[in-house]
C-alpha cells in the first residue's frame, strides 16, 4: 500500500460551496477520497481529527518574511506600547551586546506619539555612542537616533530628498523621523544591515511562524536583489515550510534599466528548481500610507488643505513599467493605499491591456485601504485582484489616532470595502503585511467578520456594511490566495479539497464558523501539511 492518511472524526470543509466530509483520504502527497470511499480504500495511518476542522491550508498574499524573521534579532520592541518602554529595550538590548557597532530593531508602534513624529534625543537617551535605527510597524519609516543622523550626514542643511520626508523642527534640524525611500535610503546607505546567515536564520524562524499559523504558501511582496540570494539559499538546504512567490521590486528611479536585473532573478529562481521556490510578480510601491500623509489621495489631507500625499510613481511611467512587465510574463502586485493610488494603479493595469491585450498574469493590487466608488466596478472589468488586509479594519489606535483625523469621517467610512468588492465579483484574496500586522489569518478572518478590535469595539461592527460571513472570508485566505498563486495551473493545485489536489492542509482545533467572533483569533492550530507532509504539528511534538 502507498503511504496514505486517512483523516476522520471531524469536519472536512473542502472549500466554499462544496459539500463537506466526515473523512478523508490523502495518498502521496493528493487528495484522494472522501467518506465513505476513503473508508474503504484503506489507509497506512489514521489519524483521529477529535472533533477539530481539517481544511486547506491558508494563503498569504502579502507579506515580508524576512523582515518578519528580523524583528526577533533585534530589541523586542513590537508591540510595546510607549516610548518608555521602546528606549528601555533599546537600553537593555545595546547593553547585552556591546559588540553591535549599529543597534537595529522593527517595529514600533507609530500612534505612541501625535504625528508619529517620534524624536532622537529619546533614543540618545538610550545609546549616546552608538547609531540606533528603529524601523516603524508600517515599514516606510525609521526613528534614528543622533548618531545615526550624524553617520548619514542628515544634518538641517539636507535638502529635502526625492521621494521621501525628512519632518524638522523649528530650525530646520531633524527630528529623528525618516519616511519613505527617498529619506530612508540616506541611511541605509551608511546602515550594514544583517549579514547573510543572519537573513538566512531570519527566513527560516519566519518560513516555520507562518507554517505554525496554517499557512502553505506566502506571497513575499518586497524582495531585493539580495533577497533572492537568501531565498535560493534557504531553499537549498531545506529550509522553507511553505511556498513562496517572490515579487521583485521594481524602482522608479531605475526601471527600465533594471528590467533584466528582474529577468536574471526570475531565471535564477526557475534554474534552481525548487518547488516551494517562484519568481512570478514584480512588485510596485505606488503611494506611501496614510497615516505619515504619504499614501496618495484625490482629495487633500484634512490636517494639509493642500497635500494630496505622495506618489512614488508618476502615471506615464508606471504605465509603461505595467506594461513591460506584463509583456515580459510577470504578474504585476502593486501597493496602493490612497483613493489616488488605486486609481493610478488600475490606470497602468488599463494601459497595459491595451498595449498588450488582457493580460492572463493576473495583475494585483494590494491593500486598496481607500477606494473610490467610480472605481470599484474596475477590478472586475479589468481581472485585477483587490489583496486586502482584513485585520486593518478596525478601530484601533492606530485607525483612531493617525487614520481618521487625516481622512476625516466621510473618507474613513469608505475604508476596506471588503463586502462591496467581493460582491462585485472582484477575486478577493487575503494577506496580512506581516510584519506590519500580526500574520495569524484567524485574527484576520476575525476582523473580516465582526469589524470590531478584540474589545468588541465598536458593538455590531465599524461600517457593518462591509462585514464578511465566515465562509466568505474563509474563501479569501484560500481559494482566493489560490487563484492570485496560479494554484489552478499546477498538476496538483491548492486551495480547495478536490480529488487531485494537493494536500495543502491545516486542522483546527475548533469549527471557525461556529464560534464567537471574539473567540476566532484564538482557534489553535493543531497541524499543517504541505502536500501531504506535516509542515507543523502538535501531534508529533
């Protein structure tokens, strides 16, 4: 007998609108039958599901895994809520080693301070002698100390730099805040960042993270030259337990040139052979976010009549940058946060079918936090996938602080449209921006379904109107993730539970569907598999 596993005593959802088993048969890594005839054919194990939910595995369509690795290497500063507490881990991280010429840690909170205009004397406080550079939750802004400044020669006599803010004080010196590329890039011109092995470690731990949350395939949204090293690495000696597409940057400041550079490391990837390992998207940064006044609005910013915020892209260039990328075989993943954003993003998508005729890479635009109506219907016309991220839809302290005060209440009820473009037919997929949120998709679904925080707040949801049902949201994180993966064109694709597929699968400890909203972000992951194999297990701990 092949080495099978029969799966029964439980619920098996197979995937939205197909019917559910009470067994199930995988044989060689596929699924194989269901009930009763799984029954039959035999099995060379069988494992006992004690009441608990098998079904497949989440998808993660956006995400940072290295970055996410990183944050553990680093002053343990997420999540700790004030200043005091960041600078006092800063302290006692720099003190146990001494030996770190930089201080670098992810990623504090940036509704702590009004503005997020957090300063470096606050930090010098912490390390007077050494450069400190802490990166935001967002990953669009550094909080430095003096020496760093002092290091990249960011003094008040810098001008202000292309594509980037450097926010002053009265005089025209900094105050320790860089946000986006064009500000950060000055320091990490001076910054050595982690080494090889170091990023190699990081993947790893955030590669087994993501497994340990019911995820089978990660779509990395932010990936550098470097990165691939670490990637084929990492694939190489076994490291990865999930499966990974990379998404290649594409800068503004240097496409087209840098085109062949992407080709090279999508031929890289393919010669290496890996099958958790793709290379398919390049990845565009659009717009900023809202809440340092960068993502990118058709109307001002309520606290700057005239700031529509900050468009890393002009419209012409990116068009032509969709256009060439699709053209050259690559699923274009473009970030777009602000009204303006999207829209310019779906105007490059537009531009792109024309040149190229519809495109079959299945363009993508990630987060699409603002939206305007007249442009909702677009996504559907147009075959592009909304990758939203569900948790943001909340009222947190970052919504309450940063968010609403600069959209004003109108625009910020417009926020995560999630039911209005599932509804239109858009192919709705999930991701987290983890590191930027946590990467638990049940914290996600919680989210999708109550629109409350963990408080319960607001009762009966913020803007209930784009609330989810459970399968629905379900439905986003895997068929969703699925169809964005081109799951559909493997020999054994993932995402749904069909006789062929691949066992791509996690076990839940409880029916998601049937619990409390406020009980979903706490339904354990008991295993997951990867076509077939236990990529993460309670069982056999």
């Amino acid at each position: 007998m092949s080495e099978s596993i029969l799966f029964t005593g439980g619920t098996i959802w197979r995937g939205m609108g197909l019917p559910e088993a009470s067994d199930l048969l995988i044989r060689e890594g596929a699924v194989a039958a269901f009930g009763a005839e799984a029954r039959a054919q035999g099995a060379s194990r069988v494992i006992d599901l004690a009441g608990g939910f098998l079904m497949p595995s989440f998808g993660e369509g956006h995400a940072h895994p290295i970055f996410g690795g990183l944050e553990w290497a680093g002053p343990q500063i997420t999540g700790v809520d004030s200043v005091e507490g960041i600078v006092e881990a800063v302290r006692d991280y720099a003190a146990q080693h001494p030996e770190q010429e930089w201080i670098l840690g992810a990623s504090y909170n940036g509704s702590l301070v009004e503005e997020g205009l957090f300063q470096a004397r606050w930090l010098d406080e912490a390390v007077p002698d050494r450069p400190v550079v802490l990166r935001a939750w967002d990953y669009h802004t550094l909080w430095c100390n003096s020496k760093a400044l002092e290091l990249a020669g960011i003094t008040a006599q810098t001008p202000e730099p292309e594509l980037g803010q450097i926010p002053r004080d009265a005089d025209g010196a900094p105050l320790g805040v860089l946000r986006e590329w064009g500000a950060v890039d000055l320091m990490q011109r001076v910054n050595p960042g982690y080494d090889f092995e170091q990023r190699v470690a990081a993947l790893a731990a955030a590669s087994a993270h993501l497994a340990s949350l019911g995820i089978g395939w990660v779509q990395d949204a932010w990936v550098q030259p470097e990165d691939v090293e670490v990637y084929l690495a990492a694939a190489e000696r076994g490291l990865l337990k999930n499966r990974f597409n990379l998404a290649l940057l594409a800068d503004p400041r240097e496409f087209p040139g840098s085109l062949p550079r992407l080709l090279d490391s999508r031929h890289r990837v393919e010669q290496a052979g890996h099958e958790l390992l793709t290379a398919q998207s390049v990845k565009f940064f659009v717009d900023g976010v809202v809440e340092n006044q960068t993502g990118a609005l058709l109307e001002p910013y309520c606290s700057t009549l005239h700031d529509h915020g900050l468009y890393i892209w002009q419209a012409e260039p990116l068009a032509r940058a969709v256009g060439a990328v699709d053209a050259a075989g690559f699923q274009a993943h473009l970030h777009a946060i602000g009204d303006g954003a999207v829209r310019r993003a779906l105007d490059a998508i537009e531009a792109a079918a024309r040149a190229n005729g519809p495109s079959t890479h299945r363009p993508v635009i990630a987060h699409v936090q603002l939206a305007d109506g007249a442009d909702l219907q677009r996504f559907v016309k147009l075959g592009v996938i909304p990758v939203m991220q569900p948790l943001w839809a909340q009222l947190d302290d970052l919504m309450t602080v940063l968010t609403v005060p600069r959209l004003g209440a109108e625009r910020a009820a417009r926020q995560y449209q999630l039911h209005t473009l599932q509804s239109s037919g858009a192919p709705l997929a999930f991701g987290s921006d983890w590191p930027c949120s946590e990467a638990n998709p049940l914290a996600g679904i919680a989210v999708a379904v109550g629109r409350m925080t963990a408080q319960g707040y607001p009762e009966g949801g913020w803007v209930p109107e784009q609330r989810l049902d459970a399968e629905t949201a379900l439905a986003a994180y895997t068929a969703g993730v699925a169809h964005q993966a081109f799951a559909d064109r493997l020999a054994a694709p993932w995402g749904v539970l069909e006789p062929g597929a691949s066992a791509d699968l996690v076990v839940l400890e409880r029916d998601p569907r049937k619990v409390l909203v406020s009980e979903l972000a706490d339904v354990k992951v008991v295993a997951t598999y990867l076509a077939g194999h236990p990529s993460f297990s309670r069982w056999e701990a």
